[in-house]
C-alpha cells in the first residue's frame, strides 16, 4: 500500500492508494495526526506493515505542520524500512520540509 501525507496546511490529506481523506487537525495535528492515519489503515483492514512506500508534500506551508509531517514520515519509513518520496517523486532517506521562506524567529523576551 502506498501512503501520501500533506500537512502543509491545517487540513490534513491522506491518500492510501487511491483512497483520499481529509481532515481538519488545525492546532491538533501532533496529538491527532498518527490516530487519523491509524483509523484509515484499519477502515481499509490493513495496518502499519502494509505500507510499502510513502511519498510526503514537502512544502511549501505550516511551518508546524510541516515539521510535524516530516517527523511522522520519516518515523514510519525507518521503522517499517520502505522508501520515502516528495510530492515531485525524489526519493529520500530523511525528507526535510521545504517551508518556501526562511523561519520567522522571533527575539527572546529574556
């Protein structure tokens, strides 16, 4: 089974195979993101070993959502040791987000 994950934008997308989903997380994408995934493999009777490759939308988007993304695919392929794509099909060992901009930080208030 082939695994396609956005979380660019607080609207998480889940392809598996050529099932899509979608989901608004917003503000709860860390503490949500690995169930959504969890209840749509079990929704097709498959589990976490019946992934064979995933392929992540990189960015640009949410910083946040980003990373978390990226956090979460690149768990699951080392775990399961499978291939790791972006959206534009280059294959990866570590995906890193591509955020479009650099990173607003802000000065500590210290």
């Amino acid at each position: 089974m082939k695994l396609y994950l956005d979380t660019s934008t607080p609207t998480c997308i889940l392809k598996l195979d050529d099932k899509l989903y979608e989901e608004e997380l917003g503000r709860d994408m860390a503490e949500k993101l690995h169930e959504f995934i969890r209840e749509k493999l079990h929704e097709n009777d498959k589990d976490w070993s019946d992934i064979e490759e995933i392929t992540f939308m990189r960015g640009p988007g949410s910083f946040t959502g980003l990373r978390i993304g990226a956090a979460v695919v690149n768990t699951i392929a080392e775990e399961l040791n499978i291939p790791l794509y972006d959206h534009h099909g280059k294959k990866y060992q570590i995906i890193i987000p591509d955020y479009g901009r650099p990173a607003n930080i802000s000065t500590p208030k210290k």
